[in-house]
C-alpha cells in the first residue's frame, strides 16, 4: 500500500511543497484541504485515519499523548513529528525515502521523529 500523507495546520508549507517537488508522485494533501485548521488534536488524527494517511506535524508537545489515546480505540494510519530545528533539506529527504522506499502498512500506529 502506498504512503500518503497529511500536514497538520501548524506544517511547514515549504517542506511540503519541497517534497512534493523532489518527487511529485507523493500524495501529500494540505491543512487547508483537508478542513484541519483550527480542529484539536483528536480531530485531526481522526481525519488522518480516515482519509489512510500518515500525519506529518511540528507538534511534539501535545500530539505524542493525543496520538497514544487514539490508538488505544482507534487505528492509525501513523504520525511523523518533525521538529522545528531540523533542516528542511533533510526533512524532504526524509518524507521521499519513508513515502518511497517503505510501505504504509509498515507506519500503522507508530509515531516517530524525525530525522530518521
């Protein structure tokens, strides 16, 4: 199965739209058309898993708690955090190899930060 993901509200356009033109194939669906601005926590992970994609966020404070009650119902297609420090070079790098050379199967419930 193919990754896809989607950005939290408070993303980084430019890393998104730095990744989906290193590899433009990536199915990478914005905040803005997904309806998340201004939704909780909760909210967005349920989109997330609704839609089957993986939710690429800079929250590392409150979305590691939201996301471990969340599966604890519910299944997730996954979270990457991406902290705000790290350069947007690797974290485009990063997303290419997770979206190219991993299968979503493989993200299914599991958090991880980033760089990988």
């Amino acid at each position: 199965m193919t990754v896809r993901f989607q950005a939290d509200a408070d993303f980084n356009q430019l890393i998104l739209l730095g990744t989906v033109r290193r590899e433009p194939n990536i199915d990478f669906q914005t905040a803005l058309a997904a309806g998340l601005e201004g939704r909780s926590d909760e909210q967005v992970l349920t989109v997330a898993a609704r839609e089957g994609r993986i939710l690429v966020t800079h929250d590392q404070k409150t979305m590691p708690r939201h996301f471990a009650d969340f599966i604890a119902f519910q299944t997730s297609p996954g979270v990457l955090i991406v902290p705000q420090h790290l350069p947007m070079a690797t974290v485009v790098d990063d997303l290419a190899l997770i979206c190219l050379a991993s299968d979503a199967g493989e993200w299914v419930n599991r958090i991880r930060f980033l760089p990988i």
